[in-house]
C-alpha cells in the first residue's frame, strides 16, 4: 500500500488525517470528520487539501444543520489563507446543495 501512496508526497501526518477522514466517513461519524478537518486542515499541504475537502464535502450533503454551517466556515477560513491557485479555485466554485428531505 505505502508504494501506492508514494507518488502523492503524503507526509506523516497529512496520511493520518486522511485516514481518519476516511474511517469516519465510513462509520457516518460526521462530527468526527468536522473535528479532523478543522484540525487538519489549516496546516495540510495544499495539494492535499484539494482532494482531501471532499470529506466534508460529503458531511454537507448528509450532516445536520450545524454540521453544514461549520463546513462553510472552514471553506471560508481556508479560502481566506489558501497560496495554491487549484485549491482557492475548488473553494470558490464549492456551493453546496443540501439533499431534499422528503
């Protein structure tokens, strides 16, 4: 596995919050998510952070209200320190759409 990580650069620490991201998506355990990112994110390399938002991308589609409302914060305070142009782009264009309640 760690040879097919090698090519993204990964450092220690930005693997292990991936992987914490991916273990709580897994278990639904959207709060958790929040918490990894907002811990995470603001000293994650950028070029990580540009796939790595997708975690809470899928916590706004399926988190409760607060839950969304953190994630538009954290878009916004990573937007507002963001030097790398791709990921600025990706937080710019992120508008979310909750899902319908039915």
């Amino acid at each position: 596995m760690m040879q097919r990580l090698k090519p993204y650069h990964l450092n220690d620490k930005d693997l292990d919050a991936c992987l914490l991201l991916t273990e709580n998506l897994m278990k639904k355990d959207y709060e958790r998510v929040l918490t990894v990112a907002e811990k995470s994110f603001p000293t994650m390399d950028e070029s990580t952070l540009a796939w790595a938002f997708w975690a809470v991308a899928h916590v706004y589609s399926n988190g409760d209200d607060t839950q969304k409302a953190r994630v538009l914060q954290l878009r916004d305070k990573l937007k507002a320190q963001a030097k790398n142009d791709e990921l600025r782009s990706i937080l710019e264009q992120y508008h979310p759409q909750s899902k319908s309640k039915a």
